[in-house]
C-alpha cells in the first residue's frame, strides 16, 4: 500500500460537522478511512483498506475482559506445560467457562452496536 504523507484542512458547518460525526459513528469508522473509501469510491477503485475502529466500552467491562485475558493467558500456560494427555478437568471446565463468558461478551457489543 501506498505512504499516505498528503494532507488536506477543510471546514464544515455545524450541521455537516454533525451529520459527518453522525455517520462515522454510526459505521463505525475513522474519519481518514471514510474519505479514502469516497475518493476511491469516486474514481471506481477498489477499497480493502476500511478499518472499524472497536466499539467504545465502559471500565467495567475493560476490567472483565482484561481478568479473562489474564485467565486465559494462565490456562494456556498451564496447558502448555503439560504433556499430552495430562490436561486435567479442571482446566478445560476454566477453559470452556471463559470461552462462554468472551462469546456472551461478542453478543451484547453487537447488540450495542446494532442499537446504535
């Protein structure tokens, strides 16, 4: 892919500064991206660059998902450890536990993010 190193400044009104912000959250995208999608767009190019940023979450649900990571980053050390045929119970119960716990997650952002 190209270097991007060109700059552009432009203004907008209040109203189109409303409408565009509206729009870049609504799918979810930088502002760059949505440009670079209406230039290509315009000269028929096609785009494989559209980057969504990740949907904003609140501190509690930070703080869960990190405690999963850590779990998870702790179970496959211990499973990593082990030798074949030596995962014990307990660890594969954590294991599809969290697996639940992440995918119940996906759900509601997705929810969120169709409410939106």
């Amino acid at each position: 892919m190209e270097e991007k190193n060109k700059r552009y400044n432009f203004r907008l009104t209040a109203k189109d500064a409303f409408f565009l912000d509206r729009k870049l959250a609504k799918n979810n995208i930088r502002f760059s991206t949505y440009i670079r999608d209406l230039v290509a767009r315009d000269f028929n190019r096609k785009v494989n660059y559209l980057n969504p940023m990740p949907p904003k979450i609140d501190g509690e649900t930070q703080m869960e998902l990190n405690k999963i990571g850590v779990n998870l980053n702790q179970i496959s050390k211990r499973l990593n450890q082990k030798k074949e045929g030596e995962y014990s119970i307990e660890l594969v119960v954590s294991l599809k536990q969290l697996i639940d716990t992440i995918a119940n997650i996906q759900n509601q952002i997705k929810d969120v993010q169709n409410a939106n």
